[in-house]
C-alpha cells in the first residue's frame, strides 16, 4: 500500500493541476488529473486492509478510525424538513458539527491528523510511545472491536449534542431528533507508517473533490442531466459561468486538523509570573488536501508530529 500511496504522490507532483480556460484558478482547485483506475485501485486497497484488520493492533503501527453516517441522505432530509438544517444546498450547520464532532474525537483518542468531508470523517492515531525502551500499547490495548464501537458511539452522541445545541440557539424543538437518531458506523485500519496512511487520506480527498462539485451542481435548480452527466472540470466550469464559486471550503475540499507542538503563554499563579510551555494543540491546515499532500503542506512546519514509527 506504501508503494500505492508513493506512486500517487509522485503523479501528483509530477503533473500541474488542471485549470479551467479564462477562469481564475484561485475560484477553485482542481489537483492533477490522474485516471480514476489509479484512485479505484488505491481505494480497493485500503478498504482491505480495513477487511483484515481484526483482534489488537500493536503500538508500532500507525491506526485509522474511519467513520460513515449511516443512512444520512434520508436523515438530511428530514433535518431539513424539520427545520433543523437549511433548507438546501450546502449545510454549514452539519458541516460545522463534522468538524467540532471531528475535534472532539481528535481530543478523546488523542490522534494526530483529521480529516472529515461530506458525512464521513477520518482519524489518524500514531505509535505509542516508547518509555524507557518498552513500547506502549495504543489505547484499550488497540482492541479493535473495542475502538471502533467507542468511536462510533462517541461520534454519534457529539453530532446530537452539536445538534441539540443549534436546535436550543434556533427555538426548534429538540423532540424532533428523537424520531431521526443519526448515527455512525466505524472502520478500524492499520499500516506500518504514516507514508503508508496517507492512502487513506488521499483517496477520501480525492472522493471529495469530485463528490463535492457534483453535489453542488445537483442542488442548483436547472442544473439539468446534461451538466449533472460531466466531467469535473465541465461540471466546475459551468459552475463558474453560472456565477457559483468559490463553493463553501468544506464542501469543496474538505477540513484537516492536524495536532501540533506550539508554545502557550501562561500564568504560574504560586510565583505570579507568566511561564511558557509546549503544549499539544488541534489546528485546522486550510487548502486543497490534494495540493497541501503535493507540495508537502500538510503538517505545518513548526510542529513536532513523529511521521513514521520511533
């Protein structure tokens, strides 16, 4: 899969991203075109590595949790007739809740990279560390039913919640999440290394950036089979013309977060003096996912993520 995983790369930075004539490309990204065999391929190869992952996973490895809303498309709908989400197009109310409750899960299993889009989010959890020459279990002992059925559980009640809150801010009622109970599943992954992990990340970027346009073409009325039947660019160009970008980041893209070592200022309140410490902190990393992977952007630079196993 490392193999995979390089190769990709590699076409990616060997090509430009593709542009569309006349538009400024600042509108909207659109990475290196590379044939869809090469991305089904790369897909098929994580989802079985996720198929064969099963009893404990062993500290040295690198581990994903990959989360899918079940069933989402009718439960939108209903969010929506209840009022609960807008009405149509993109939802910024369930796309903030992705990402607080993609936060959330960062905190709760201490991972290192995040990435959610659509109603799926992925987490990316590193080695244990190694104490005094022994190698550290991951949480739970790596268990795999163990973590997958924590964070499956642990996503579903932080989307309520975040639900809960926006319907409590908005004056709609909270009996109606009730009758909708949207929840998650969880796939359980591991690889040898970070070069190897980022097959997971690439491909879902990739799902994205073609998912994302498509969505944003069909929820615009008019839009018509014609248009709906393109390709990507033909798709993205249209959008242009018809006076629709830049689409939402998040929706476009996707979200990154990313946990860093940074320098907090803070106060010692026995000596009454102000001290500096590093801390771990959760940041977002803002761009195309494709291109932040191309140009090796992805980790910012002054962090202190361990990219392959000590």
């Amino acid at each position: 899969m490392e193999q995979s995983a390089d190769h990709m790369v590699a076409l990616l930075k060997k090509y430009n991203p593709v542009l569309v004539a006349d538009m400024d490309p600042s509108l909207h990204y659109l990475a290196p075109h590379l044939p869809k065999t090469l991305w089904t391929a790369l897909g098929d190869l994580v989802a079985a590595r996720e198929r064969s992952c099963s009893g404990s996973v062993p500290g040295t490895r690198w581990m994903s949790l990959r989360l899918d809303g079940s069933g989402f498309s009718k439960c939108v709908r209903v969010l929506r007739t209840k009022g609960i989400l807008e009405p149509e197009g993109f939802s910024d109310v369930f796309a903030t809740c992705m990402k607080n409750a993609l936060r959330g899960l960062m905190e709760h299993f201490h991972g290192r990279i995040g990435y959610t889009q659509s109603d799926e989010m992925i987490l990316f959890i590193a080695p244990a560390s190694v104490v005094r020459g022994e190698q550290q279990p991951h949480m739970r002992n790596g268990r795999v039913t163990k973590l997958a059925t924590l964070a499956a559980s642990y996503v579903t009640a932080h989307f309520i919640m975040e639900l809960g809150l926006h319907c409590e801010k908005s004056g709609v009622g909270l009996a109606d999440l009730a009758n909708i109970l949207p929840h998650f599943d969880c796939r359980v992954g591991y690889y040898e290394s970070w070069e190897e992990a980022r097959a997971l990340l690439i491909w879902r970027a990739y799902d994205c950036s073609v998912n994302g346009v498509s969505d944003a073409v069909y929820h615009i009325k008019g839009s018509g089979r014609q248009i709906q039947d393109q390709g990507k660019r033909e798709k993205v160009e249209w959008l242009w013309k018809q006076g629709h970008l830049p689409l939402p980041t998040h929706q476009a893209y996707g979200t990154v977060l990313v946990k860093v070592k940074r320098v907090i200022e803070g106060h010692n309140p026995k000596l009454d003096t102000s001290v500096s410490t590093l801390r771990g902190v959760i940041v977002q990393v803002d761009g195309p996912v494709l291109e932040l992977v191309r140009t090796d952007s992805l980790i910012p630079a002054d962090d202190e993520l361990p990219l392959s196993p000590c």
